[in-house]
C-alpha cells in the first residue's frame, strides 16, 4: 500500500509539471498569434503540436490517478 502512494505522488508531481508547462506553451502561443505579422508558422505549429501532446499526457495521467468509475 505504501509503494501504490509513493507511485501516486510521483504522478501528482508529475501531472502539476506539465499542467505548468501547458499554460507556459499556452501563453507563447498567445504572444506568438498577437504579433501575426511576421510570426514564423512552424514554431507556431511546432508549439501547438507540443502543447497537444501535453494536454494528451495530463488527460492519461488524471485517468490513472482519478479513475472514471461508474457504478
């Protein structure tokens, strides 16, 4: 039982980092758009395909921490 807790800190910790670095990407993205002019497509591109895999990580991570158990 203690090792399933230190497992589930270990994930906690682990979905806070990247919940961070979601709304880090989020905010670049942000910047990058409000400048349009001149933006360069591809790191536009390359941070939302970033930011994506994030959010699919976070999703998987709060599935195994949080489990959809229907009664």
């Amino acid at each position: 039982m203690d090792r399933k807790m230190e497992e589930d800190e270990i994930l906690r910790v682990e979905l806070e980092v990247l919940k961070h670095e979601h709304r880090d990407l989020d905010e670049s993205v942000r910047a990058l758009q409000e400048r349009a002019a001149g933006t360069d497509m591809l790191t536009l591109q390359r941070l939302k395909r970033r930011k994506l895999a994030l959010k699919d990580r976070i999703a998987a991570l709060e599935d195994r921490l949080f489990p959809d158990i229907i009664a």
